[in-house]
C-alpha cells in the first residue's frame, strides 16, 4: 500500500519532528509511504527523511502559491498507484482539499493543535466545514484536540465527514467515527538516557519549544529569576518570532547571562542528555512531542497544567498553574534539592516514555489506511 503524506514544507516544529519518526516506522509496517512538499527548503528535516529511505517531492512552488492547485492535481493524475493521501497543517489542509475535488482516493487530515487564528475569523465556521467536508476521517493527536475542534466545526459537514444529517447509502454510520485520536509518539531508539550524578552543582533546565504564541517562556524566566540557586542555568532550545521579545525580558530580569538560546537543534537528543531537568510552559499545546522526547531522555520533567501536556506526561511528571511562576520555582526548587525526589521522577519518565513510541502510531494509521482503502471510501464529491 502506498501513502502520500502531504505538508506544505519541512519547517522546523513539532508536527515536522513527528513526520520525520512517523514515515520510517510507516515503512517498518510495510507501508510505502513518501512525502510531497510545495517547497523544498533541503535543512536537516528533509535530509534525515532522506538518509532513512523515504522518498520526497516537492512542487517547487511557494506554499501559499495559488498554483499549488493545479500542480498537485498533475501531480497526482501522474502517480496513480497512491492509495491514501495524509495531510498535515494548513495551508495544506486547504490546498489538497480544493484541489483533489471529485476523487476516489481516501484523504485523512491529522489535527495537530487545540487552537488556530482561523477560529477567530467571521467566516472560519463556515470555510472550515466545507474544507473539512472533503476529508474521509480527520485525525486529532489527543483528546483534547478531537473536543475543540468538534466544538469547532460543530454541525455542518456535508462531505463523508461525521456531521451531516443527509448521509445515507454508503456513507451512513460515519458519523461517531469521523474524528478519531491517534496519539503520536517518538523514536525511542533516538534516546540513551544517563545516570545523572548525585549531586549537581550547576543543574542545567531545559526548555525545548517553539518562541511562538502557544508557548509562554515569559513565566519560565520568571521562575528562573526566583531560584535561589544562582550556579543554575537555563537551556531555550528552538527558533521562532518571539524569540527577540523573549531575550529582551531575560535581560530585563537580570537573567540572560545564565541563559542559552540555543536556537534550532537537530540533534535534541544530545541536547537532553547534557541537561538535569526538562520544562514545559506553554499557554495551550496539542500533544507535546517535547515533553516525549524529554522523558525518554529520563528527565524528571515539569509542565504547566494544561490537557496537552497531560495527555503525554500522565501522572509521571509534575504539573504547576500555568502562569504560575511560583509553583514552578517550588517545583524546580525541590527537585534540584532533594535527590530522592529528583530520582523518583527521573525514574517515573523513563517508564512513561515506553508508552508514546512511534511503533503505535505507526501500527493504528497503518490500521486505519488499511481499512479506508479496503472500504472504498473516498473524499467527498464536489
């Protein structure tokens, strides 16, 4: 079987990290599964893709480029034998719906985020339900994200989607299952946790995350300016357009001679093996890869209590307020003093991280492009 996973490009972020565990442990289940990108942008995303035998096209067109249409529309007259196309993220979500139209081919879209600025448009409702509409089942990454965006699109759906109330014939009974979670996970192999010493001097927090709107690294420096231990210090790892705004308030608070911007990292794994403790801030997440990512590194991790995170780190990590600046300097504060605590947690995530490996998700979506192709569903007919 063979599936085209779509994505507008190999930007660095989460759902791109995904893809690049997700699409070889596809090709372990069996699946020929390739990548289509409007723009190629040849960084180390695409290469370790690459370098792990997975095929890449590219339409070599700006990702937002109107032409994007009717090229994947040749694109896809041209390579017949695809039985499932999987999209991931706007603009894509958009772009492959319009362009596929009347279509025998299954289309999945995996919803990787509780919240987008379409939502806050007059017309969103609207656009979202028809773009929505052409998809044979949308895949949301946690809980979480399957009720906001059911609230979302709330009744109106008109293509194989769940909503509709005029579906009969071969389209009846789709409507519990037309949004269904697949949790993703991480390659576990990547990651070769180490005993940690029994004391740190200096602990190294590491907060590996985006500098964008979702992300809030404005409480983590607030907490960090709190310890009393002023031999810590604070590793920011990614890139983003707040990444300014964020330095500039690490040195208002007399902090940024104790950070690291590290910028974007493609070896996050090395990364964590060189830290103590893993922190998660954010305003809202869908499924956090990074908190993943640090518990399989064994580090005790902290997040704010919110349901994207919980939905990864269950009862293995601990949870403070978000925006609570206090209780994260008394949680990082405790786990930097008391050791048994520390290696309790430590312990804790590298059981956890078991749990969310790639081979799962890999396992469900290799089940479910099974039965799309062997039921005949297809997009909706427009």
């Amino acid at each position: 079987m063979k599936v085209l996973h779509v994505i507008s490009a190999m930007h660095h972020g989460g759902a791109q990290q995904m893809l690049c565990d997700l699409l070889p442990a596809l090709k372990c289940e069996g699946i020929d599964a390739e990548l289509l990108v409007f723009r190629e942008l040849h960084n180390s995303l695409e290469q370790r893709l690459i370098n792990d035998g997975i095929r890449i096209h590219s339409l070599n067109l700006p990702e937002r480029s109107p032409a994007v249409w009717k090229a994947f529309r040749s694109f896809m007259k041209s390579h017949s034998d695809i039985d499932v196309v999987h999209v991931h993220l706007f603009p894509a979500l958009y772009q492959v719906a319009i362009s596929m139209g009347r279509n025998e081919i299954p289309l999945v879209y995996t919803e990787h985020s509780v919240s987008n600025g379409r939502r806050l448009l007059p017309w969103g409702r609207g656009i979202e339900r028809w773009i929505y509409g052409h998809y044979s089942r949308v895949i949301a990454v946690s809980d979480n994200v399957k009720e906001s965006l059911s609230e979302w699109l709330a009744t109106g759906i008109t293509g194989p989607g769940a909503y509709s109330e005029r579906d009969s014939g071969k389209n009846s009974g789709r409507k519990s299952n037309f949004i269904q979670v697949i949790e993703n996970g991480i390659d576990l192999n990547r990651f070769h946790p180490k005993e940690r010493k029994d004391s740190v001097v200096a602990p190294k927090i590491l907060m590996a995350a985006r500098f964008a709107d979702a992300k809030d690294h404005h409480t983590l420096l607030k907490s960090f300016s709190m310890l009393r231990n002023r031999e810590a210090e604070l590793w920011l790892a990614g890139d983003g357009p707040k990444i300014d705004e964020v330095k500039a308030y690490a040195d208002r608070l007399g902090v940024k001679d104790r950070c690291r911007f590290l910028g974007h990292v493609n070896d996050i794994e090395r990364v964590i093996e060189k830290v103590d403790i893993g922190v998660l801030s954010s305003h809202w997440e869908g499924y956090s890869i990074s908190v993943a990512e640090c518990m399989a590194g064994g580090l005790p991790m902290v997040g704010s209590d919110i349901s994207g995170i919980r939905v990864v780190g269950g009862d293995a990590m601990e949870y403070f307020p978000a925006g609570d600046e206090k209780k994260l300097c008394e949680i990082l504060h405790r786990l930097m003093s008391d050791r048994e605590y520390y290696n309790r947690h430590s312990i804790s995530s590298l059981s956890r991280s078991k749990e969310l490996s790639i081979t799962n998700t890999a396992f469900r979506y290799n089940r479910l492009y099974t039965t799309l192709r062997d039921s005949g569903e297809s997009g909706r007919s427009v």
